[in-house]
C-alpha cells in the first residue's frame, strides 16, 4: 500500500507544476520536453544492475515505443486542459478514466468484483466528481471540449496498457529499464517537434520546472508500476485507490497552496474519497 500512497502524491503533484509552469510563464513544450530526459536520466542512473545492451531483445520494447508517442502526446494535452479549463477538469477527465483500467482488469486478469467492491468504485467516481466541482456545473471552457475527452480515454489507455505489459513483460529487473525507456522516447519525438518547428531557445523557467517535473514523472509511473507489481493487490484496487486519491490530494494542495476556494460540495467530495478508499481497501 506505500506504494500506492507514494504514487498518489507524485501524480498530484503533476498537475501543480503544470499550474506552476502557468504561473511563471514557462514554454508547454520546452518543458514536457526536458520533463521527458529529466525522467529517463533518473531513470537509467537508477538502473546500475541491468544490462542496457540487451534492451533490444526485451519483448516490451515494442510497447515502450507507443507508450513513449502516446505519453508526450497525452501530457501536452493534460497541460492545455489544467490551464485552459484548470486543475478542476483535468482531475475529473483524468481520474474517471479509471472505469477504463477497472473493466479491463476484470475482464482480462480475473480480478474480483464482490458489491463491497462495486460500491467502493461507485463512490468514488462520486467522490472524484464532488472533490472537484466549484459552484458551477464542471464544463470545459467553450471551443475547448474536445481536451476533457482526449484526456478521458488517453489516461484510461495508458493506465490499461501500463498493467498489460507489466503483467505479461516485465519482471523486477527489466522494469528498471523499462520505464527510462518510455521516457526517452517520448523526449526524442518532443525534440524532434521542436527542431521542426525552430523552437529551441529554452527560458530558464522551463527548464528549471521540466526538471522538477521529470523527477516527480518518473516516480509517479515506477511507483504506480510497483503497486500494479504487489501480489496482494489486484490492479482494480490499485487504478480505483490510486485515482480517488490523486483527485482528493490535488484539491487540498490546490486549497492550500493556490489559495482555490474549496465549496462544501467539494470538501464532502474529499470525505467520500477517504471513505471510498476505506471500503475498497476492506472489500
């Protein structure tokens, strides 16, 4: 469970520095891109015990290399939705998603689906609902409705592949690399853009906060990977717990530290959360 709990508060903090890279006006892209080898470097220093010139031969690299495209894509959409509809919609489009992972799970892997379970899930989809909603009704901003749906399904996508390969490719050892990997390549094709498109004078602000935001990427998917990686917990519980409580988590530090007015609806959202968390823990 310290697995999941850590993977909680590494990916709340995604969306803080999305708001930070906002607030002191640093480049999307320059950053997702220094993001990107930021991860991969601490990835592959992290990784002294494997053998990095039989990474060729590894049956998951063919999934590193979609996951890389999908990663670089679904985080500069996750960036326009945070600052375009803010943090709010970008929760709510990102953590619903895990209906996506938790049907999949069912499904394929065999995990158990007892009522205690089901009403678990249930309030916390409410709860993800509530925690994020201000006192209008949570609707993307008018021309923009398409980023909430891309967010839903591509979050949903990742999250579902992510417990694929790691249930039929990884093991303890070859995940050390697997992850550095993904992250390259997602760098490459990002720096491949920017090269296109003559954007490459790089503010200190974006690099400084793609750093940060790299260190925090990287261990928001090890840490999710190692929860999906622990025998007793069935990836259901795992995408279920680890999704109310991103949402929860991201609306108190949006309280706390981006002085966001939390509305009752919201502050029952967070009790429900805890709640939910509790009875999917027990069922």
């Amino acid at each position: 469970m310290i697995f999941v709990l850590l993977c909680i508060l590494a990916t709340s903090l995604l969306f803080v520095f999305f708001q930070l890279f906002k607030k002191f006006g640093a480049n999307n892209r320059h950053g997702i891109v220094v993001n990107y080898f930021t991860a991969g470097a601490l990835g592959f220093a992290l990784s002294s015990d494997f053998d990095f010139s039989g990474i060729l031969q590894e049956s998951w690299l063919p999934h590193a290399l979609i996951l890389g495209v999908i990663f670089i894509s679904l985080f500069n959409v996750m960036a326009l939705t945070a600052q375009i509809n803010g943090i709010s919609v970008a929760s709510v489009a990102n953590k619903m998603s895990v209906v996506i992972p938790v049907v999949v799970a069912v499904y394929l892997y065999g995990d158990t689906m007892p009522a205690l379970k089901v009403l678990g899930i249930i309030i916390a989809l409410v709860a993800v609902f509530l925690a994020s909603k201000k006192w209008g009704i949570i609707l993307p901003q008018k021309g923009y409705y398409y980023l909430p749906v891309i967010l839903f399904f591509g979050s949903g996508v990742i999250d579902t592949y992510l417990k694929y390969v790691q249930h039929f490719h990884l093991t303890g050892a070859n995940m050390n690399a697997f992850i550095p990997v993904i992250f390259i390549i997602a760098g490459i094709i990002g720096a491949i853009q920017l090269v296109v498109k003559k954007q490459l004078k790089i503010s200190r602000n974006s690099f400084v906060l793609g750093v940060l935001l790299g260190i925090t990427n990287y261990f928001s998917i090890y840490f999710i990977l190692k929860a999906l990686d622990t025998a007793h917990l069935e990836s259901s519980v795992v995408f279920s717990i680890t999704n109310v409580g991103v949402v929860a988590t991201s609306s108190l530090i949006s309280f706390l530290f981006f002085k966001e007015k939390l509305v009752l609806t919201n502050w029952l959202g967070i009790g429900l959360a805890l709640l939910a968390i509790i009875i999917i823990t027990l069922a």
